[in-house]
C-alpha cells in the first residue's frame, strides 16, 4: 500500500503554509471583522480578514467566546420572512434568478463566513478546535445548535471521504505521532512504550490511520488490528505480553479490537465505516488467507442496562460478580438483541456503529475484559461484531430501513434460553 501520493504531498505543503501576514492595526470589534469578510470581494483583504479573525478567536477567554457564537446564532442567522417571500416568488415564477435568490438567502450567513474564514491557511484545523469550544457550550446553550448544525454541514464536505488518505501506523512511524496514538486510545489504554511496542512491531498486528491534507501530522481516526487463527474471546489474551507470535500467513482471521477517533471537534462526522471497509480491502490484498473478519468490542452501555433493570435478580448476580458464564452471556445477548432507544435502534452506541456498518452480531463472551474499565463499563464481557463483505450491504438495508438487528444462529439461541429462565422469574415474583 503507498504510504503517501503525490498529491497528499503537495496539498499537505500548501495547507501547512504560515498564517497570512495580519498588518496589526485593526482594531475593530471581532463582530466588525466578521461584517467585513462577509461584505469583501477581494482575495487579498478576505485573506487579512479571515487571519485577523481566527487569530482574535485564539486570544479569546471562555465568555468571549460565548459571546461570539452567540454573535454567530443571533446576527448571522436566515431572515425566515425574506426566505418565505422568496420560497412564494419561486414557486409562482420558477426561474433561475429566483432559485439562485431562494438559495442565497436560505444559507445562513455564518455558513458563508465559516466558509471564508476556512480560506485562511491552517483555518480548517482551527475551525475544528473551535467546534470543539462551541460543543462545550451546548448543554447550557442548547440555541447554539444551530450554528453547531451549519459548521457540522461545512465539516462534512470539508472531511468528505475523497480527500482522506490511509497510512499504516508501525514501531517506525515518528515519536510524535506515535505519542499521538497513546494519547488518543480511547478503548483499551496504552500504559507505556513497550505497550505500545506490543501493538505495533511484531508481524501480526497492524495499525491503520485516516488523514485529511488540512491536518496532515493529526490522525483523524484509527483502528488497531490482529492477525489470528480463529475468532478471540479475550482481549487479555489477544494483548498477553507471553503471547506467541503468529505468521501473517498462517493467520485466517482480522481481528479490529479497537477504534478511536481522535478529534473531539469532528463529534457526528463519521469516518469508521470507510476505514474499516478499506482496511479489510487492504489486508485481504496483502494477505489472501484471511478468510473471517470480526471485532472484539466493548459494551459500553451493559452496565447502565443491568442496573435499570430493577427486580430482575439475573442482573443483580451479573453486577455483583457472581453470576455464572453462560447466564452472563444471555443477559449480554437480551441486551445486544433486544436493548433499545425510543427510536427503535439499539441502546448500545458500538452496536449500533457495526450494524450500521453492514455487520453482524456474532457471540459473546464472558471474563474477555477484566480491566477497570472493561468491568465499569460492561461487567467484562465483550462482542464479536462478524463482517461479512457478500452481505455488508443487505445487513446495513435491513438495520437502516427496518432497524433489524441481525445476529448469528448462536446469539439468538442463547437470548432463547434466556427467556425462559426470564419467564420463570416474572412467575416466582408475582406468586
């Protein structure tokens, strides 16, 4: 696989030049400089323009920055009459000049200024810091998410899969971004550089990682991947320091046992179902024996599930640790199967993520992640999600369009058993 391309070179060099020259002496407002972007027409000016205003944003305190989304939501915002107007104009006379006045006047004008500001070089990273702020301002600011809905929408086109490049991450790839990779390890921590080591260096592990030319030393996401006979049902095994090295070659099975996005302020741009699609293109290319393609995957959500259910003493024995292997397994697959949101998907965040990705619900297992936070979160167990590429697509239909959940014989046999064993509890409670 090419590691790099040309044109990932050149639009790297030209999306790292320096900010362009400020000249210093205006001192208008910020909301000044934001009228004034949006009201040039010059190159030149937009360009002083749109680096004066993300370099007064970095100096900005928490309540300014308040204040400028705010300025952002309220000043900035769709004249609602004037698009009603103009919406009745096109439809009783749908010319072109009556479109293209409907589509000016329906795109709120802090798209246009995100998008002149994104014109500045080194602007794209720092309008995805800046989301990153403005997330933060939701939860006491729920108006905001309108502007978050219009600089989420600039993002998507922005990060769109064709600017994207694939490398592959090794023991040799630079310290910096090596430090990067621990740090944004979001599923299983990395303890130190011999951790590290163990997940890049020997022969049946691999590490794949997006870029985009606006961010090219930030990894976007990455996911971390090995090489076995058979489908695992641990993670400690799976990551064991005394584990035996397997020839690639001898290896039937990819193993993606963990996936971490890396840039909080591209939250709800999705870019996981591209990379592993690539991913499995790449690995069955460079090695034809791999037959099975699977996850080992946390439920995040298990624990939160189990303590709702009140009365069900099941669960109670899975929380307090002393429930048996298969009696957590079938818990874990009502949950899985079952588990769901007032919209009808699944309440698990990783499930719903693979389902949509086209998978499937293979097994489950018991004592696979014994780590503080494998127990916090899920009680340790763990999933396999099964990726298979003949039907990725039927599956992805059927959970988007119907919300089907589909799993492996296996799975539905045990959520089966579980019932009865349900059953007989809802009768002994109510005798």
């Amino acid at each position: 696989m090419a590691r790099t391309s040309f044109l990932g070179d050149l639009l790297s060099s030209l999306y790292g030049r320096a900010r362009w020259p400020l000249g210093g002496g205006d001192r208008r407002p910020v909301e000044a400089l934001c009228h004034a972007l949006l009201a040039s027409t010059g190159e030149v000016a937009g360009l002083r323009l749109s680096s004066m205003i993300l370099s007064r944003y970095q100096t900005m305190d928490s309540a300014a920055k308040l204040a400028f989304f705010t300025f952002l939501n309220e000043a900035l915002d769709i004249d609602a009459a004037g698009v009603a107007a103009l919406a009745g104009s096109y439809a009783d006379s749908p010319t072109t000049g009556n479109f293209e006045a409907l589509l000016r006047a329906a795109e709120p004008k802090r798209q246009r200024l995100f998008r002149r500001l994104n014109d500045a070089p080194g602007a794209t990273a720092e309008l995805v810091a800046a989301r990153v702020d403005l997330l933060g301002f939701l939860a006491e600011h729920p108006e905001l998410k309108r502007t978050d809905m219009d600089l989420t929408h600039l993002l998507r086109g922005w990060f769109n899969r064709g600017f994207l490049r694939i490398e592959q991450i090794d023991w040799h790839t630079s310290a910096t971004l090596l430090e990067k990779i621990v740090a944004y390890e979001a599923v299983h921590e990395i303890h130190d550089w011999n951790d590290l080591r163990r997940r890049l260096h020997p022969r049946d592990r691999r590490c794949f990682a997006f870029f985009h030319p606006a961010m090219p030393q930030e990894p976007l996401i990455f996911v971390e991947v090995a090489l076995t006979r058979g489908i695992p049902d641990s993670i400690q095994a799976l990551l064991a320091e005394t584990r035996a090295e397997l020839p690639p070659e001898e290896a039937n099975t990819a193993v993606f046992y963990s996936i971490s996005n890396c840039q909080k302020g591209l939250r709800g741009i999705s870019f996981g179902n591209f990379l592993i699609k690539q991913v499995v293109t790449e690995l069955g290319r460079a090695l034809p024996g791999l037959d099975t393609f699977v996850t080992l995957s946390p439920m995040p959500g298990l624990r939160r599930w189990l303590e709702a259910q009140e009365g069900d003493k099941r669960a109670g024995k899975l929380l307090a640790g002393k429930a048996g292997k298969a009696e957590a397994e079938a818990l874990a697959a009502r949950y899985l199967l079952e588990g769901q949101r007032a919209d009808g998907f699944p309440l698990d965040a990783v499930a719903r993520f693979h389902l949509g990705n086209g998978a499937i619900v293979h097994n489950v297992h018991a004592d696979a992640d014994t780590s503080g936070n494998g127990m916090t979160q899920s009680c340790g167990l763990m999933v396999n999600y099964l990726y298979d590429s003949g039907q990725t697509e039927k599956n992805h239909e059927a959970f988007t369009g119907s919300k089907k959940v589909v799993a492996s014989r296996g799975m539905r046999a045990r959520l089966r058993a579980e019932r009865p064993a349900a059953g007989r509890q809802g009768k002994a409670a109510r005798s």
